[in-house]
C-alpha cells in the first residue's frame, strides 16, 4: 500500500510522488533520456573522422585543365573534377568542392576564406601545383594522425550536450512541477495543510537530483560505449560538477516558476532564459567564436560556466580546484536566485 | 438530529471584511460555529462564501476582523492549527496521473494521526478505484477524493467548499452519511452549498449570505418557520394581466385571502406564503373565479430555506 513505510515521512511521500509524476509523463522521460541520446548519436555520426578522404576540387573546364588534373592526381589527397564555368558556385555553394582551380600561369583560386576546409585546400592544391611545376619543398614533415578518444569534436560535444541537458531538464523539472500545481490550485490545498513548504520545495530537488543521476548515466554511458567517450578527472570531480550545476539550475528553475500561473506563461520565461544560453554558452562551438566585447557577458551565464567546468574535468582532467571559477560563479547564481525565488514565490 | 454540544466553539469570527478593489465580497461578518454541529453558510453565486471560508482556514488574509479557530489564531502556530483541520477547496485539481491511493496516501503523510487509507478509500466508496489515475476518474469521483483528502488528516473541523456540487443523487447521500458519521463522532463542520435538502438534511444550524453579509441565520426549522407560512403556493398569470396597476390590485386582493401570510412576485411567477393549504387554496380558487383570471401551472411545496432567501431578498438563491 502506498501509504506504508518510510514513505510516510511527507518529504519521502512528495519526492515519491514527484518521481512518479516524472517517470509517467512520455514527454518528460524523452526529454531527459532520449533526447540528448539521439543528440548525440546524430552529431557524433555527422562529425566522425573518416580517415583521410581526399578534398574535392573543381578544375574549370578549360585549356590547361589536363595537366593540373594529372597534378591532383598525384597528391593523392585532393580529387579534381572539371566543371563548366557556370556550374562552380553551385558546387562551392553546396559544398561539392572546396575550391576552384581556373587554369592559367599562374593558375586563379577561387574560395569562400570564411570556410576552414576551403583555405585547407588552398595549401594542399598549391603544395600539388608548385611540385609539379618543378618547385619542390624544402622537405616534407612527419604527420601523427590524432583521432584517438578524447580530442575529438564528440569528445568536445557530449560535455556541452550534458550541460544543456542539466540546464533543461533542471529549469523544466522545477518549473513544471510548480507552476502545473499552482494553476491547478493544488498548492493552494497542499498548503491548506500541515505540509512544510520546505518540504515540497525540497521533493523537487531531491527527485531532480536522482533524475540527473540517470541522465548522465545514459548519456555518458551511451557516449562512452558508441564513441569511446571518456572522463579524464574522474567520476567523482564530474559528479560534483553536476550536481552544483544543476542546483544552480534549480534556482533559477525556481525563479522561473515563481511567480508565473500558467504553463505557457513560464514556457515563455523559459525559453527567453534558455535560448540566449543554447546558443552562446558553447554547446556546439566554442564561445571564441563570439566577438570580444561579448566574452564578459558569456563567460557570466551559468551554463558557459557550467560546461567549462565540465569539459576541464572530461577532457583536461582537472581536479575540483581547476574548476573552482566556474563553480563558484555556478554556485552564485545559485544562491542568488533560490534566495530571491523564496522571497517572491507564490504559494495560491 | 442531535443537539449541538455546548462549550467553546469550534470557530468563531468578528467583524470579518475582504475587499478585491472596489468590491467588497465579505462585508462585516461575524459567524460562530459550534463544536459537534454541522453549519451551512447559504448564498447565491458571488455572495463571498468561498472567500469567508478561505479567511477562516487562513488561506487569505481578512483587510478587518478577528478569527479564532479551535481556540488559536492564524499566525501562531499554523503548522499545529493545520493538523487539526481537514479542508476542502471549492475547485482543486489533483495530479492527474497519480492513482486514487496515492493521492490519499500523499495526503496522509502531511498529518500525524488519521485512518489507514483503506478505510477512507471505504468511507467513500472507491475501493475499486484505488489503483485508478485521477485523470480517469468521473467529475463525481474526483470531488469524493477530494473531501478524502480532507479527511485523511482525522480532523477536528473540517471546512468544505460545495463537496456534494456535481454529484448524482445516490453520491450525494453516501456523502451525507459519511458527514453524519464524521460529526456523530464530535468533528465539526462548516460546509458551503447550493442544495437546501442538503443543508436541511445535514445542518444544525444555516447562515444566509448575500453580498457578503449574514442576512439571516439559525435552525433550517426555526428560519423557516420565521416564515411564519409552512407551505408555498405558487403560479403564473396569463399575460395582460400583468401591467401594473393591475398587478398592485391583485397583490393587496391576494394577500387579503384568509390564511396568506405573504405575496411575493418573481418575473410572472407569484407566490404565496400559506399557514394551511386547505384554507388558502380553495380561496384562490373563489377569488380567480370571481375575478375572471386564469391561473396557470398552479403548484405547491413546503416551505424551504430557498423561500426564506426569497422572501428576506426577493431573488432566487439559484441562478434558474
Ligand atoms: N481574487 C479575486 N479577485 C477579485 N475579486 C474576487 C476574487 N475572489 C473573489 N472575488 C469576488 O468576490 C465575490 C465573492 O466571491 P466568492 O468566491 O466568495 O463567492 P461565492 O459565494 O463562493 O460564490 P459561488 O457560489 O459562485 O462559489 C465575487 O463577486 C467575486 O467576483
Ligand atoms: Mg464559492
């Protein structure tokens, strides 16, 4: 019966409760499992080493073509198609080739320098021209391929999907579960009774934190078994990582849901919260990328802050004190926002 | 019925206002219940019976009066105030996808002492919903959890807001029952509803709100009797009748028929307050008759508490 036991205690019988609301709500189970899972399956499968696939080349359909092709040809690395000249910014455009060679002495490049894999190209096709032309290099470098675990994009990426995950499901689990009861008017009857507040604040915490738990066992674990994702700091500096982010997140989750009464109400605080954050925060590129005048302003958002701290334990193996910037701003915001959420929250 | 225990009461209030802007929805109200009775507070929608009853259980805060409950005030200590008091809104909406059990048993452990949840489940008749999400549960149902719910704590005042709103006949009697045997076994009770059998039926004593003030209260059978009439004849007139000077004429003439103790007019509807049915309606017989006036739809009924609001407000306690 569901009355018995240690669940008696209204602390044990609300975190039960919440973890039952949790697991028995589809979207809440795909959000916290699923999701960062496929996330990762499907960038991790976009951004796989291939080995050395040769960089396609578009040579324009000309006199002088021929020669430039053989020269190509024998670099090994680079694949040269002759294209009309109408047809090269399509290709560029799409992808289809990173550069194009108009034949001529000397031969014209043309290229997008924005992109890294066009400026590449550049170098290998005019290392391939200038030896055919007789210009050897002065010598030719020893290369070490790296594409062992832990230098990889995904390697880089799974830290930042963790971080968005304890982001969302910290925000989305406080502030469901708050603001569903307070347009339901069930907190205004849980209050009618001899229930602490605290306890009930306490319950979403406590059912949040073990719901992490299972999430970072699914998406690591998933990470580590697909992709030979590892965690160089060790399981114990990560776990704490976490679990001052998501505490962090429940704050502000909190904060969030404070005041709000309906559902699209605090979807709406939400989303204005999060996206900012999705985007800058690093997730999927660095926050280098950003201009200078904006580095004070990410470096602040907890979740750069947080998925700074996780990637200097997962890829650099710092231990807790390398991280100790990134927790103690984590650990602010925090504070910070469980402070104000309990000084504005609405109870009816 | 029982005679209501005498001593301290159960709750008591003074001088009770609430005001949202410029509408006052409790304007100076001072209700005593006592311990062991069962008292309904009557109104027709928006009379501030809700609002009261949410002061009362210190759910919102009066802008003037005094409340004592079970010999505390809110404020002290509420945590032990709650313990004793089992409440029920008049619109919660449970977690939908927990069971029936669950919901009771969450309940359960805000409070100390209290029944098993089984025997609540049985009290209430939804032993074989207990396994049951409240999602899946009829609008009748989830109002018999939700007065569970107050229960579930063993409560010595239970406060409810239109409990039987919503049920079916034989649903509403099995509440009774199970208020009747609450307060048999000393609980007390404030209860809000629409339903005059019900508070006939259940309440020692009523109190009349309109426009959040008392405007009558005591016995059902001491409020009616007030009447002075213990039956209602009531009907139509068929339409010309109905201009005004006539329809003056016709009220001074009808409340001059032997046993009339009062005229009252509702639209096209009359009504006639009447100490003896065998006097009075043989003489609104004679005196249609006599004036050529067709009665239409001509009924009777005892005298009700819904007449009593009729007559001191001139309104119907239901929005009909
Ligand atoms: N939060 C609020 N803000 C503004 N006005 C309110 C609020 N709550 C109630 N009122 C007003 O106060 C008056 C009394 O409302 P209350 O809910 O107490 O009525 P009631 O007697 O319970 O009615 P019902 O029988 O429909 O439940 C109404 O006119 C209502 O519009
Ligand atoms: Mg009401």
């Amino acid at each position: 019966m569901s009355d018995g036991g240690p669940f008696r205690h209204p602390l044990a019988a609300l975190t039960l409760a919440r973890f039952r609301l949790t697991i028995r709500e589809p979207e809440m189970v795909f959000w916290i499992f699923v999701f960062p899972i496929l996330m990762a399956l499907a960038l991790g499968i976009a951004f796989q080493s291939r080995g050395e696939e040769p960089m396609p080349v578009a040579v324009r359909d000309a006199p002088g073509a021929a020669p430039i092709l053989a020269a190509l040809a024998r670099a090994g690395d680079l694949e040269g198609v002759v294209t009309p000249e109408g047809d090269e910014l399509a290709l560029l455009r799409d992808g289809r080739a990173h550069l194009v060679v108009v034949p001529g002495s000397p031969p014209t490049y043309r290229y997008d320098p924005v992109r890294p894999e066009s400026r590449l190209t550049r170098l290998l096709v005019d290392r391939a021209l200038a030896g055919a032309a007789g210009h050897a290099p002065a010598w030719t470098a020893r290369t070490e391929e790296v594409a062992t675990p832990g230098s990889r994009y995904i390697d880089w990426l799974v830290p930042g999907l963790l971080g968005m995950n304890i982001m969302g499901t910290g925000m989305w689990g406080l502030g469901f579960g708050i603001v569903m009861a307070r347009s339901r008017k069930l907190l205004k009857r849980m209050v009618a009774t001899p229930m602490r507040r605290s306890h009930f604040l306490a319950s979403l915490v406590v059912s949040r934190l073990a719901f992490l738990g299972f999430e970072m066992l699914a998406l690591l674990g998933f990470a580590g078994w697909v992709f030979g994702v590892g965690n160089e700091g060790g399981p114990a500096a990560l776990v704490v990582v976490a679990l001052v982010g998501a505490l962090a997140f429940g704050g502000i989750g909190l904060l969030t849901a404070s005041r709000a009464r309906t559902i699209e109400g605090v979807s709406g605080i939400m989303n204005v919260v999060m996206v900012p954050m999705w985007i800058c925060s690093g997730v999927f590129f660095a926050v280098t990328n950003f201009p200078e005048a904006a580095q004070p302003f990410i470096r602040a958002l907890p979740l750069t802050a947080l998925i700074d701290a996780l990637r200097g334990v997962m890829l650099n193996g710092h231990a807790l004190a390398g991280v100790g910037v990134e927790l103690g701003l984590l650990a602010g915001w925090g504070v910070v926002t469980f402070t104000l959420a309990l000084r504005v929250f609405r109870w009816q | 019925m029982p005679l209501p225990a005498t001593g301290r009461p159960a709750l008591n209030c003074t001088g009770l206002v609430k005001r949202y802007g410029d509408l006052t929805a409790v304007d100076g109200l001072d209700l005593t219940v006592r311990r062991g009775e069962c008292f309904g507070l009557l109104g027709p929608n928006g009379a501030g019976k809700t609002t009261t009853i949410e002061i009362l259980e210190g759910l919102l805060a009066p802008d003037a009066g005094a409340v004592e409950v079970l010999g505390s005030r809110w404020g002290a200590d509420d945590d032990a105030l709650r313990r004793r008091l089992g409440i029920h809104l008049q619109e919660t909406q449970f977690d939908e996808r927990l069971s029936v059990a669950e919901t009771l048993g969450l309940f359960r452990s805000f409070y100390r002492g209290g029944p098993p949840v089984a025997d609540v489940l049985e009290t209430l008749g939804l032993q074989a919903k207990a396994g049951t999400w409240v999602g899946q549960l009829s609008g009748g149902q989830r109002q018999r959890l939700a007065v569970g719910c107050a229960l579930v704590g063993d409560p010595e005042l239970l406060f409810l807001d239109e409990p039987t709103t919503g049920l079916d006949p034989q649903s509403r009697r099995q509440l009774w029952s199970v208020l009747q045997r609450f307060r048999a076994a000393d609980g007390s009770i404030l209860l809000t509803t629409h339903y005059m059998d019900e508070a006939q039926v259940l309440c020692d004593r009523v109190a009349i709100v309109d426009g959040g003030r008392i405007i009558a209260q005591g016995a059902p059978r001491e409020l009616i009797a007030s009447l002075g009439a213990a039956h209602v004849i009531e009907f139509g007139l068929p339409s010309g009748q109905d201009a005004e000077p006539d329809a003056r004429e016709i009220a001074a003439r009808l409340a001059a028929l032997p046993g009339v103790r009062d005229v009252d007019r509702a639209g096209d509807r009359w009504q006639l307050g009447a100490e003896d049915l065998q006097e009075t309606l043989p003489a609104l017989m004679r005196f249609a008759e006599e004036a050529g006036i067709a009665l239409v739809s001509v009924t009777t009924h005892a005298a009700t508490l819904e007449d009593v609001f009729v007559s001191l407000t001139g309104r119907r306690l239901r929005d009909v």
